[in-house]
C-alpha cells in the first residue's frame, strides 16, 4: 500500500468517523436500530455540493447540511414515537423516502465540485502536502466532535439520553420525558451523519445519491471494532474506539483490496465489509474461549 | 398529601375481557403518614399506586398530589411529585449506568436537566456521604456499574435516590419482594429510617400482611377495585395478621384460597 494510498484510507475513515459516532448515539446509547443514515449520509452531501455550487459558504453549507441530517432524524423519531412504527421499520421508511428527496435536492444523480472552494481550500498551498492536509483538518473536526459528545453524553442532559435508551421506566420515574430523548438523539445522530457526508463531498469533490448504499454498515463495523478492541470503559473510550475503528476498517479494506496476492478487486468491497464485521463480531466472543 | 377521587379504571373498555380495575376510590393520605396498602393479585392494589406514579391515567375521578392536580399528567410530567422504588430491581436502577451515575440521574428528577457535568466533583462528595449511610461497603464501588450489584443493594440503593430530590410521596411497590428475607428486612428497616427521618408522605404496596401491619401508621385493604378496609390508630394496634385474614374471609364471603397473602 503506497503512502498515498494509507493516508487516503485514514482520511476516509475519519470522514465516516463522524458516522460511527452518530451510529453508536442511536444504536448503542438509545438503543435505537436506525437505518435512516444510508439516506442522511448522502443527504448531507447533496445539500452541501448543491449549496456550494450556488456560491454558498462552504461552512454555512456543512451546518445546513447537519439541519438537514437533522430534520430526517426528527422524521424516523417521529414515525416511531407518535405513529408507534417499529424503529427499524421507520427508519427504512425514512431512508427510501430520502433516495428521492436527495435527486430532487441535486435535481440529477450526481454533482460535481470541481474547481469549487470547499472548506479546506484555505489549508492547500500552506506547504503542507495534499494527501495530509486532508485528514489533518478532519482529524481536528473529529476530535472537537468526540471531545463535544463526550461532554454532552456525561452532562445532566446526556444522563438522561443514556437512561432513556438503557432503561426507559426507570427515566420516565425519574421525569426523563423519553419520546423527546428519542426525538433529540435522532436528531444529533443524524446531523452528526449528515456532517459526514458534507465532508465526504466537499474531500472528494462529488456529491451522489448512491454514496449512502452500506453507510449504515460501515459505521456499525467501525462501533463493533473499536468495542472490540477497547472493551466497555465509559463513554469516552467508546468514542475514541468509533473514530479507531473507522480508521481502522479503512485500512483493512485498503490492505484487502491492495493486496495482489488475495486477488481482490473494487467490487469485491462488500463481501469484504461483511466479512470484516462478522470477524469482529465473532472475535469477542472466541477471545473468552469458545462459542457460547 | 395525597388526595383521590371517585376513581374510575377500566382496563380492555369496550373487549370481552374489560375489566374494572378500581372501581370509585376515595382515599386521602394527610402530610407524612406512611399508609400501607394490601389486597390478593387483581384487586386494584398496583394499579391504585400506577394511577398515583402516573403510569394509569383514570377514566373518572380526580388525583392531587400536594396542591397539584394531576390527573392528566404523565409519570415524567409529575417525576418532581413523586419518588417511588420499584418491586423489580432491575426497574428502578439503570444497570448501564454507574452507581454514581444513577444517583446524579435520581438526583435531578423532576427538574431541567442542563449541559453541566453530571457527576462535579460536590456531587460525588454529597452522593458519596449519602451511599456511606448504607454500610454496605458501597461508597468505594461508586464507579462500578449498577447491574453489578446484588438485588437488596440495588433496593438499598434505589431508597437513596429516592430521597436524593425533593417529592411529595414516596411510592414503594411491593419493594421488598423479590429479596431474601435477610436482606428483605435490612431494606424494610432502612425504609422505616428514611420515611420517618424525612417525615416522608408515603405509600408501600405489599404482598404481606406482617408488613403492612408491623410498618407505617395506617393500612387500607383493597378488593376488587374498592376500598374494603381502612384501619388506623388503636384498633390498627390491636390488629393481628389472624384478624386481617379473618376479616379478608368475611368481606370475601368465601375461603381464602391465595397462599401469597398469608407468607410472612
């Protein structure tokens, strides 16, 4: 694997570092199997190429992409908690009905960003090389994100999110209004997704609605790994294992696809991604001796 | 104080299988009195302290608890109101969390919850000393997770979160239940320090008879969703577990077939 090739993968990995934080907000501290991020995760970058290309501030354009992240949170919460859809159903409805709304957002299947300020154009040119300025600026993103969430999720509010998700009886008692926790965690989760897909685009200068297809399994591989190699050790060790494990998936997928001798090639990704997980998965459970 | 009304619950309205869980119940509970609630399964005992924690809303009939109206509102809504212990452990403690973490959960019920720590280092001073009044060793485990501990110490530690904000009542659901009987009697006795320390309004559900005549100062029995006997003061005092069974024959008009009444 060339430098160029690693520090790629890296960069990738942070991209969707952002989604494997907002993936283990809904999944593992609400408890909440949300699928709406195979559409958020596009849906943050169509607004952003879309906004961009209009001449919006590339910034600007990020923030209303988490809104927008955001608002398809709010909507799977919705079917869920007033309409009483089962979560993982409503989140599918959620994520199908977003494919549509991400081609009408572009008005095409694809757009391009070529030529056009993002919000790294500033770091180019300051001598440092591409391939590094790319996953230093996110890699600063990402970790004022985790230090954020971190924050949040140890705060009096955070509590009362992790309650919700852990033991909802329990947090109703104790006046957690758990249909507004739900609402609140999809919301952040999805915004979070949605930050991911607007980097996504603005590194890699395209926008397009089929970038969502597997988001949801990427970001539940980067979870699974990071918990398996850092264990359960409160809250900031699981954040910091999303952001590893993002990272980490990237380059296993780089190693697997660069390595001549397995004979892989691009469209062999899937198979690979599932088999990454299912190891990942299974490795916990061989370490303390035997299948259970 | 607690105040109900001429409360009226259906469960299943309108199915074949309706039934009328309490049927017209008046109760008043004055401003630290500890009362004790008994009845066979069905008799409208749970659903009773349910319409007072929130989790049944009434037909018909009226809730006050303080000088709040509460009949409408939902059990978070009325969180600030109301401390309760839960018959499950499991239920009343979030296993996830920390021990300290469920405290600083406990310690903010009933009031907005903002973006400061949860766990400052007064707090965890303050919940500390509060964990330490348990002699259960506890104080030194405040960072284990909850689901950690035994049942009784998650009751013992459920009593404290109960008390950590301020309430109107305190509800205990059969609390005690799913105990050994040794660690059954350290929580009822850690009960009777907390409800008569705090001067605590407060309301105890239970399966035994020995219970609700040895503890609080007033037991109200109920049958088929009404109140079917309310004693209080000396005639309480003289009132023997045989009495209770006796008169529970009578009321019932038939014999006593359920053997959970007579344990303990």
């Amino acid at each position: 694997m060339s430098l160029i090739a690693f520090w790629g993968a890296v960069e990738l990995g942070l991209v969707y570092a952002f989604v494997a934080v907002g993936v283990f907000l809904a999944f593992r501290v609400l408890d909440f199997p949300d699928l709406t991020v195979d559409g958020s995760f596009p849906l943050g970058a169509a607004v952003t190429a879309v906004l961009i290309i209009a001449g919006v501030n590339p910034w600007l354009a990020a923030c209303v992409a988490m809104v927008a992240g955001a608002a398809a949170g709010i909507v799977t919460a919705m079917l869920n908690v007033r309409f009483k859809i089962l979560n993982l159903l409503a989140s599918i409805l959620t994520m199908i009905a977003l494919f549509s709304v991400n081609l009408r957002v572009m008005g095409k299947p694809n757009v391009a960003l070529i030529n056009a300020d993002t919000m790294l154009s500033p770091f180019y040119g300051l001598g440092l090389r591409d391939f590094y300025v790319r996953p230093l600026f996110i890699g600063v993103l990402v970790v004022i994100a985790v230090i954020v969430v971190w924050r949040f999720l140890e705060s009096d509010a955070g509590l009362a999110m992790r309650a919700t998700g852990a033991n909802a009886r329990m947090a109703r008692a104790q006046g957690v209004d758990t249909n507004r926790q739900i609402y609140l965690g999809m919301a952040i989760s999805n915004a979070l997704v949605a930050f991911g897909g607007a980097l996504f685009a603005q590194t890699n200068g395209f926008a397009d609605v089929t970038s969502g297809v597997g988001t949801i399994v990427v970001g539940l591989a980067a979870v699974i790994i990071g918990e398996t190699l850092l264990g359960a050790r409160g809250i900031l060790i699981a954040l910091i294992g999303c952001v590893l494990g993002s990272i980490l998936y990237r380059i296993a997928i780089q190693l697997a696809l660069s390595t001549d001798m397995l004979g892989l090639q691009a469209s062999d990704l899937n198979f690979v991604t599932a088999a990454l997980v299912t190891f990942a998965l299974v490795l916990p459970r061989l370490r303390r001796g035997g299948a259970a | 104080m607690i105040s109900v009304n001429n409360i009226q619950v259906i469960f299943g309205k309108g199915t074949p299988l309706q039934k009328q869980a309490l049927n017209g119940v008046d109760l008043t509970i004055e401003q630290g009195s500890f009362v004790t609630v008994i009845g066979s399964n069905g008799a409208g005992k749970s659903t009773l302290l349910g319409v007072l924690a929130g989790d049944v809303l009434p037909s018909a009939g009226q809730v006050t608890i303080g000088k709040t109206d509460v009949t409408r509102k939902g059990t978070a809504a009325r969180a600030g109101l109301v401390a309760r212990v839960f018959q499950d452990p499991l239920t009343g403690s979030c296993g996830a969390l920390s021990i300290e973490e469920n405290l600083a959960l406990a310690a903010k019920r009933g009031e907005a919850r903002g973006l400061v720590a949860a766990l400052g280092p007064k707090r965890r001073e303050h919940f500390r000393a509060r964990i330490a009044e348990l002699n259960l060793g506890l104080e030194n485990r405040m960072g284990d997770r909850m689901d950690l501990l035994s049942g009784g110490q998650r009751q013992a530690v459920s009593l404290v979160m109960a008390t950590l904000a301020g309430s109107e009542v305190l509800l205990l659901d059969e609390h005690t239940a799913a105990l050994d009987p040794g660690m059954a009697e350290f929580v009822m006795n850690l009960t009777q320090k907390i409800v008569s320390e705090r001067k605590l309004t407060t309301m105890m559900v239970t399966h035994s008879m020995r219970q609700a005549l040895d503890y609080g100062h007033r037991t109200i029995m109920l049958h088929g969703g009404e109140i079917v006997l309310d004693v209080a003061g000396d005639s309480r005092k003289e009132l023997q577990v045989e009495d209770l069974i006796a008169m529970f024959r009578r009321i019932r008009g038939q014999t006593l077939d359920d053997d959970a009444l007579l344990i303990g």
